[in-house]
C-alpha cells in the first residue's frame, strides 16, 4: 500500500490553501497582535526640602523600586518638587541629592494609586500622592566643597567627577585621546586634574570644577604609563618609556606653573603605578615587568631603594602612619606587607586570585582588597592574618577610595561605583555613572 500526501491548492492561483501548513498564505484579513497591558502608572509629586522647610531646587530626585531599579529620575525645579509618573507597586523608595547636601531619602513606599482621569473638558486634577525628602545642608553658601572623587574610564578615556558628600555624579569630561586606560593625578586642592591614557604622549590638564580641558601639553619624552603629584610642593612626576623599550623607563619631575622638567630619573623599568607618601617625602614606583618595587627619595632624586617583589605588582595602598605599605598581584594569591622605609617584606595574608587593587584603613588593622574575578571586597584583618568578609559589587570591579565611613569601589563591567558602608559591610549606594569606570581618587579639602 502507497501512502498517499494530502494537497491542497486554489484552482485560480495554484498555491496551497491548507490551514496550519507551513508557509501556506493566510485567508482572510491580517492578525492584529495584542499588546499585554503592562502595570497601571500612577503619577507622584516629590517636594525637596532642607531642615528648616526651605525648597531646594535643581535637586535630583532618583525614583526606585524594590528591586534598586532606577523607575524614574529628575531634577526639582525652583519651587523645588518633581512630577513623576512610575508603575503602581511596593517598596519604592525616593532619594533627592544635590552638591553640598547630604542625601535626603523617603521610603519604602508604595506606590498603589492610579493617576486620575479627567472629565473632558476639565483640567487634570492633582497628583495622587504626595512625597516629601529632607535634606541636610552640609556646605555653608559661599563655601567649596570638601572633597571630590575623580573616576578615571577605560575604552574611551575620560574622566567623571562625584560629590561624595552627597552621593552625586556631577560631571564627565569630554574623551581625552584615542586610548584604552585612563592615568588621572588630582592636583592637592582639586583645582586641577592632569590625565592623559595610558601609552598617550601628551597631558591633559581639567578643570577641577568642571573637567573642561584648560590645555594640552606634549611632552615629547616617550609613553606615559603613570601621574603622581606630589602633595609637599604640588609638583607634577610623569613615569615615561620608549614603546619599542620597557626597560627604557624614567621619572620626569614637572613644573605644573612653567612646565619645565626638573629633574629626570632613569629607573629602568616601565612603572605601572606611582604612590607618594602623604608627606611627600618618598615616591613609590612599581614595575611590573621585572616584579620590582623602586623607593625614590623626591627631594634628592635619589633611588633609596630596590624590593624585589612577587610577580606583576598590581597595586599598592600606604598606612596612615606612611611605616606600611601593601601590595596585591596578578600572579600572586597573597596580600604582602612591607617596611615602607627599607622595602623589608613583612605579613603576607591568603586572598585567592584575582586581586585588582587594594586601599588599608586608617585605623590601621584592616586592609580592603578588591576581587575583579569575584566582584566583591575582601576585608582582610590584619591581626588574624585572614580574610574576614566579603562584600559583593559589580562586575570586574577595579579602582577603590575611602571617605570616612564610605569605601567607593568602582565597577568596570556594570558602569557603577559601589559605596560601602565599611562600618556594617553592606552597599550603602549605587552611583550610575555610565561607560567603563576603573581607576579613583579622592581629594579631600582642608
């Protein structure tokens, strides 16, 4: 017995009419797609206020919900207040931020009620509901704020600018170069940003208010490769190799008012990172192709010291006191103390691979070390020698600073920097602040 194949088709076209075939025309008028009605949207009136009732304006209030979703975000007009318009639900929670305040929040709200429908003909009714943020002023008018975190990007090299005090991204500076790494170095008053990418020949010099560029100086001198300033006279050390050479490095000393090289040191190396005492009595220089630490005293130009280190040094943090300094690598799984004077190794502490920098606290018994392949911060206790938590971050976490109570740590992979309230270990913010953030440094005013 044959098995015989079923076929239909139009006598006036030939084409197949069977229902449910593949690739057979549809009879009749085109289906219409359904759109699934998303949530009812309710509309919410923010009112910004200081401690004393008077409205802020130019605020930006930031809307989320109970997931740390951002659903909405706008900035208070004079009368200072917003109105918003975000998808009915629980656990929003509303926070306004503005330069010189400390962040005013309210919530977990919710947000159940949807906006009103006018009759025709009749103006729109209030808002549903009403939202109040207070804020406290921490800056007298008149007066500079007290610090800024610069953030240095990667891919496009540029930087961005944060109020820590208020948890507020303020500026980005336009591309600096055609780069991947950014090299940034605060001037001590914050008046100034030099930067420039890494393997880039010419410096930037920002505007430490708004990070627009007030010149652009060639050096002529070879790559660079790090910035430093040093905090004792405000002068500029620029590390520098020949691309065809790694082991052609040299530290340049600038004069940041005329520009003229001071004084050049020959190191040998390439240096990956450049770290100054806080008295400016010594300058560290760490070399990643020969696994080397140089200890450079910057008022002779005298190399006080050669430590051999283990392989490629990725990072370095000094003690408060200046007597330690500590140091994570990318072919090393321990975090290792040395004599910041002699270069003498000390403790070595266990923290597993893939360490990308590392900042030790004030109080001089815990270390943080930022983990890019877990994407968390590892608290170390320097007592015990141990790892003793591990908060989690963003993705491919880099560069990291600390303000008081508040670690910042900036997450390359999520374009975020984390704050971590280094008190409870738990995130206190996320900061948006878009493309590739890496590198941080903060300046604290006087």
């Amino acid at each position: 017995m044959v098995a015989a194949k079923l076929s239909v088709r139009s006598v006036a076209t030939g084409d197949s009419i069977l229902p449910g075939i593949a690739g057979a025309p549809v009879l009749g008028p085109q289906p219409t797609p359904t759109e699934t009605p998303g949530p009812p949207r309710s509309r919410v009136r923010v009112q910004v206020l200081d401690l004393t009732g008077t409205a802020v304006s130019l605020a930006v209030v930031e809307v989320r919900d109970r997931f740390n979703a951002i659903a909405a975000s706008q900035e208070t007009g004079q009368l200072g207040e917003v109105t918003i318009t975000v998808p009915a639900g629980q656990g929003y929670t509303v926070t306004a931020r503005r330069e010189g305040f400390i962040p005013g929040r309210s919530g977990p709200i919710d947000i159940d009620r949807t906006p009103p429908t006018p009759n025709a003909g009749t103006p729109p009714r209030s808002p549903a509901q009403l939202v109040q943020v207070r804020m406290e002023q921490v800056v007298r008018p008149g007066v500079q704020p007290l610090s800024r975190l610069f953030v240095g990007h990667t891919q496009s090299p540029r930087l961005s600018m944060i109020d820590p005090a208020a948890s507020l991204l303020l500026k980005h500076s336009e591309p600096l170069g055609q780069g991947r790494l950014t090299v940034q170095a605060p001037a001590p008053d914050a008046s100034k940003v030099y930067a420039t990418w890494s393997g880039g020949s010419d410096i930037w010099v920002l505007n430490g208010s708004d990070l627009t560029v007030d010149r652009q100086v060639p050096l002529n001198a070879g790559s660079i490769s790090a910035l430093a300033v040093n905090p004792r006279d405000g002068r500029l050390w620029v590390s520098t190799y020949s691309p065809d050479n790694t082991e052609t490095g040299s530290l340049l000393e600038i004069d940041a008012v005329s520009w003229d090289v001071v004084r050049r040191i020959h190191v040998g190396q390439l240096s990956a990172g450049l770290r100054f005492r806080s008295d400016g009595s010594l300058l560290y220089a760490r070399h990643r192709s020969n696994n080397a630490l140089s200890i450079i005293d910057p008022g002779t130009g005298a190399l006080v010291k050669t430590a051999r280190l283990p392989q490629w040094p990725t990072d370095m943090s000094l003690s408060a006191d200046g007597s330690r300094l500590y140091l994570v690598f990318l072919g090393s799984e321990r975090l290792v103390e040395l004599d910041a004077q002699t270069g003498e190794m000390g403790r070595s502490v266990e923290i597993g691979s893939g360490a990308s920098s590392v900042l030790a606290h004030p109080d001089g018994k815990r270390v943080y070390v930022v983990n890019q392949l877990l994407g968390s911060v590892q608290v170390v206790d320097l007592g015990g020698a141990q790892v003793t938590d591990l908060i989690p971050v963003g993705r491919a976490p880099q560069g990291v600073a600390l303000n008081g109570t508040g670690l910042y740590v900036a997450n390359s992979g999520s374009g975020t920097v984390s704050v971590i309230d280094t008190d409870k270990h738990t995130i206190r913010e996320t900061l948006q602040t878009g493309g590739t953030p890496s590198s941080l440094t903060l300046v604290e005013r006087t």
